[in-house]
C-alpha cells in the first residue's frame, strides 16, 4: 500500500509518498481502508520532532473509512461497516490497523469526509467546551484562532452553550467566517492589539476564560485578558511552545488558572469515547454543528497541506483523500 513516512526531522520536504507492507490486524484490532485522512497540527509537531516519536514513522492520527477485516476478539465492529476514529498512529496511508475499541461507527448521513473531519477536532472543541471549562449563559470566552478547524467549531458549541464569544483571527476574510460560526465579537490581531479590545469589550472585566491553541506569542496577552479567577486553556502551541514563567504571576493577574488539557485524557475510555463523538456527529447530522472542510489534497501531497496549514492559508479543516 502506498503511505506517507518520515525518516527524519524537518520540514515538509522530509514527508515521502511510499510502498509499504499492507497491515494486518491482531487480536482485539481492526484493519480500516481509510477514504479521508485528517491533517492536524499535531502532525506537524511530529514532522518537526518538537513531539518526540520514533521513526521512521507514518504520521497522522485521524481518518475514516471502511472496516476490511477484524481480528480474534473484536465485538465492536464489523467488516464493511463505515467508522471514524482519532488517536491512532499512522494515518497517512490507504489502510491503518486500529485498536477496535477506538472506532466509532459513522451515521449513513454523514461522508466519509465529514468522519475525518469531525473527530480530532470536533472533539476537542467539546471537551474544552464541555468538561476542562464548562461554558454557561453569563460567561465570555475568547477563542484565538477563531477560523481554524477547532476554532470554528469551539465558537459553535461556545455559542450553543450560551456563552458571549470573542475571537481572534488575522484576516478579514476569516473574521467573516468566525462571525458566520456565531462569534459575537472578531478581533484582526494583526490589526488589532487583542489585550486591549478584550479590556474594552469587557469594560475592564476581562474574559472567564481564554481558549488558547497559539501558545508562545498569545500567552503573555492572554494572561492579562483574563478576568480574577479566569482559566487560560493552553491547548495548542502552533507558534511554538511558551517559555518557562514564574507561577506567582498566575497570583499577580488574579489568582488566574493554567491548564493544558490533551484530547486522549478526555475520551480515555470508550464510554466517553462514544459519548462525545455521539454528541459531535449527532449535532452535525441535525443541523446544530456546522463543519467547514477548507481544503483537500491527495495522500501524495501531504507535503503541500502541511505548508499551507503551518502557513495560516487555510480555514477549517484540512484533508487528504488516498
């Protein structure tokens, strides 16, 4: 079968479109013939090496597809059966070997893009939403990277949770897209000092809680964004990775919150698992959740995608299709 690998660190150019021995699954596994593949910053933190992993390795963690075969032990699904999934290795390639308790079985409604679409992120804006700081009607959140893939999303379900949303994006074409998603308020950062619009949108309040996916050029603003007793939610580190900081300034600014959350503690079982995916898809089928798929390329060009994702020319959600 044909993959995407990597056999060192670096840019873009290291990810090779190769022949690889075609898996088979083990007992309690399930081998996927995967139709869409989801691209995710994480990738790119495991291209680069600022993840550590072993390799040569096949990145990606998100897909969907069709169960080909199942091992000794698997209950969960069947062969032929549609399914989505996140958290499992070596995505970028025609078929992966999946743990069967990780598979969540795609509704007849949605595509098999919508499944790759959905999971990492979609989930991810849940239990941000949902269970690390629960959102309610009288909270304002701000949400950095407002038009991405799991900030479009995170506006959304802000939104659903009756939450007043502030976002940051670096386009006017972006901005339009945040407010479409339901964002009361867009801030351009690159034109805009966004420290001071959340001052003056909040009369000096501050936020409840800020959604930051940034990391190292948001931090310090969003610290200071925050409201006495607010959350910083550092989910993400697309500008690199925050520099040590002395803890007693999360006492100086009010007795702030630091947190950062990882999607796989939050549907470590498959209870929740299948809870929050069955929260995510549901809400897409019926209308309520809206996802936005930007852009998509073929397996070969994973290259490609991963610039324009590092380059911010992309919104929503990012594919490769095998």
């Amino acid at each position: 079968m044909k993959a995407i690998r990597i056999h060192e660190n670096g840019g873009p150019d290291v990810l090779r479109y190769e022949e690889v021995p075609m898996p088979s699954p083990g007992p309690g596994q399930a081998l996927v013939h995967l139709k869409a593949i989801g691209v995710n910053f994480i990738d790119i933190y495991h291209r680069t090496g600022l993840y550590k992993t072993d390799l040569p390795l096949i990145p990606g963690l998100e897909g969907a597809g069709v169960v080909e075969a199942v091992g000794d032990g698997v209950s969960e699904v069947e062969v032929g059966e549609r399914v989505a999934y996140t958290g499992v290795p070596g995505s970028y390639a025609e078929y992966v070997v999946a743990p069967a308790q990780r598979l969540v079985k795609l509704p007849e409604a949605l595509s098999f893009q919508d499944g790759a679409a959905a999971m990492l992120q979609g989930m991810t804006a849940h239990y941000l939403s949902h269970s690390t700081y629960p959102l309610h009607s009288g909270h304002t959140c701000l949400v950095h990277a407002a038009a991405g893939g799991v900030g479009l999303l995170l506006v959304q379900m802000a939104k659903l949770r009756g939450a007043r949303v502030f976002g940051t994006v670096s386009t006017e074409e972006k901005a339009r897209l945040a407010r479409a998603a339901g964002a009361d308020e867009v801030i351009l950062y690159t034109q805009q000092d966004f420290e001071a619009e959340v001052n003056r949108l909040t009369d000096g309040r501050g936020v409840n809680v800020v959604y930051d996916s940034v990391g190292k050029t948001t931090f310090d603003k969003s610290l200071n964004s925050l409201a006495p007793l607010g959350y910083l939610v550092l989910y993400g580190q697309s500008s690199g990775p925050v520099p040590p900081f002395d803890p007693a300034l999360l006492s100086q600014k009010g007795s702030l919150f630091l947190t950062r959350p990882s999607l796989m503690h939050y549907i470590a079982d498959r209870e929740t698992l299948l809870q929050r995916a069955g929260d995510v898809l549901g809400w897409i089928v019926s209308g309520r959740l809206k996802l936005r798929i930007g852009k998509t390329f073929p397996l070969a060009e994973a290259a490609e995608a991963h610039r324009q994702l590092e380059g911010r020319q992309t919104t929503g959600k990012v594919l490769l299709l095998p």
